[in-house]
C-alpha cells in the first residue's frame, strides 16, 4: 500500500496515526502553531524549547515518505525564518531511540533557531550531541574506534 493510499484509508476510518498517538499519550504535543505546511505535517511548539522558535515537525502518517516531508517543511520553513531575519541560521534533526536521546515514542523532526552568541562555540552543530565531539578543530576530538 502506498502512502497516499494508508493516507486516505487512515481518512476514511476518521483518525491519522498522530491523532491515534496523541489519544493513546504517546505523543503529548498540544500546542500546535499555524499551518506552515502541507497536510501531511502537524507543527507545534515544543513543550522545552533550546531556543526561541524551536518547532516540531510531526508526520500525521507515521511512514517514511511523510517523515521526509517533515525534514522538507522543516527546511523550508528555517529558510524562510532565515530570509524574515528571525534567525542567522538553524539546526534540523531527529532524535530515534532511547540511546539518541528520544523521549517521545513517535517520530518528530526538530527545527531550532540559531542566532549569534546563542552559544559559546557553535562549531561542529549536531555533532555536540556526543560531549566533547562536536569541534574537530580542537585537540580534545577522538575518533571513535573503529567496529570490527
């Protein structure tokens, strides 16, 4: 089945995979921001934000193809805010499994505003998640060991 066709029978039984989740308290989101994409893709405001304007991409399908549609708006929407000078620049990432820090059992793509002196030393972005990792340009980065 394709997505489009899980879409639409998903439609016709009156509830999408984000509205099962939020009934089941899987997905707690509630507060949810203007439409600022497509159909497929619920935005809200995250419950602990790291910065001001950091948003939620949820797929209202939870398949492949709508999870890239949220990596997309995402993108799109953190050039915009770029372009309205909300922002000089944004993170975008997912976070999948416990061990990488996820939370929240349903996926959701996370945008996070960036502006200047909104940290000590952003070099290196995503890669902060593992402390220590994220500026290769400093003597404290390791490469990891390699799996054999």
């Amino acid at each position: 089945m394709t997505d489009l066709e899980q879409g639409m029978t998903d439609l016709e039984q009156g509830m999408t995979d984000l509205e099962q989740a939020q009934q089941d308290k899987i997905a707690p989101w509630d507060l949810e921001v203007l439409n600022v994409t497509d159909f497929h893709v619920a935005v809200f405001r995250d419950r602990y934000p790291v910065t001001q304007g950091h948003l939620l991409f949820v797929p209202k399908y939870n398949t492949a193809a709508v999870i890239g549609d949220c990596f997309e708006s995402a993108l799109r929407y953190g050039q915009e805010l770029v372009e309205k000078d909300y922002c000089q620049g944004f993170n975008i990432g997912i976070n999948s499994g416990t061990v990488a820090g996820q939370t929240v059992m349903y996926p959701h793509v996370h945008l996070i505003p960036r502006r200047t002196d909104d940290c000590a030393d952003p070099v290196g972005g995503v890669r902060g998640v593992i402390h220590g990792q994220a500026n290769y340009h400093s003597g404290g980065y390791q490469l990891p060991a390699n799996e054999n």
